[in-house]
C-alpha cells in the first residue's frame, strides 16, 4: 500500500504487505538476493525520503520478523528500524 506522493522508490524481492505513508520518496528497500524467508508486515512511516535519486535512502528490514517493523528518520535525520512491540 501506497500513500499520497510517494515516488521515485525502489523495492527488493522477498516483500509481503508493506506500506508506504504518505511523502515516501527516493527510498530502497533491499533484501538479500536468496533469502531464506520473506520481509512481512513493515511500515515506511511518513516523511521517511532520502536526498535523490542517486542517493536513496537504503532501509533493510529483517526477514521473518514476528512482528511489524518500522522504519523512519528519528529527529536528527538517522534512519531508525524497530519493532514497536520489543519496546515496552
């Protein structure tokens, strides 16, 4: 699922149910060439880009994960990837 403005995103193989929020742009999604399970339930929070096309921003979420992953820019502009549930 795709929010409003969202382009110029590329996405690896291997990847079940993600969403994308709204202003998702110059993003890659990688996974591992043969993985041996599938990258489920993830979420791009809102706002989450990188600077261009030449230089998006590499997010890697960890396959067979058991709960859903997030991944977004923290305040100061660092890419941070959780799982809101190992948390509390």
């Amino acid at each position: 699922t795709f929010g409003n403005y969202c382009w110029n995103n590329t996405f690896g193989n291997y990847l079940c149910y993600l969403i994308a929020d709204d202003n998702v742009k110059y993003v890659a999604v990688v996974t591992a060439i043969s993985s041996p399970g599938y990258v489920q339930r993830a979420r791009i929070l809102n706002g989450t880009s990188g600077s261009n096309s030449s230089n998006r921003l590499q997010i890697a979420f960890k396959t067979n994960a058991k709960g859903c992953q997030f991944a977004g820019l923290n305040s100061s502009g660092i890419l941070k990837i959780w799982t809101p549930a190992d948390l509390v």
